[in-house]
C-alpha cells in the first residue's frame, strides 16, 4: 500500500544524521538490556513468590510479565 522512500540527507547535515544515528543505536541497546534485566527480576521475584500456596496468585502473573519482557527484549 504505502511505500516508504527514503530521502537523501544534504551533505551539510550529514554529522548531525550520523550522530541522531549512533544516539538512538545506543539507546536502542541500552532499553534491551534494561528490558531483559528487568524481565529476569520479576520471573525470579515470580517464583520465589509462587513457592507459597497463597503467594501463587500474585507469583504466577508475575512471572509470566517477566518472561514476556524477556521475549520482548529479545526479538
């Protein structure tokens, strides 16, 4: 439907392209990791939380939200 066409950046705003470039490559990067980190603290948090009986109602939920974080951090 739609096709997207890139337009050519002038010589002059080159620097300024390249370094908005490397700016959100690093916090591309930088909110992965955090994501996954974050991910693996809550399935942790999951689980030592669900080895109760009672504490399964919160403890389940939680830790699947961290493995989903985890797969969104990951692809």
């Amino acid at each position: 439907m739609s096709e997207s066409t890139q337009k050519e950046v002038p010589w002059i705003l080159w620097p300024f392209y390249a370094l908005w470039k490397v700016l959100t490559l690093i916090l591309n990067i930088t909110g992965r990791i955090i994501c996954a980190v974050l991910g693996l603290a809550l399935m942790a948090t999951g689980v030592a939380i669900s080895l109760s009986i009672i504490g399964a109602i919160i403890g389940v939920p939680l830790a699947s939200f961290g493995f989903l974080l985890v797969v969104r951090a990951l692809f």
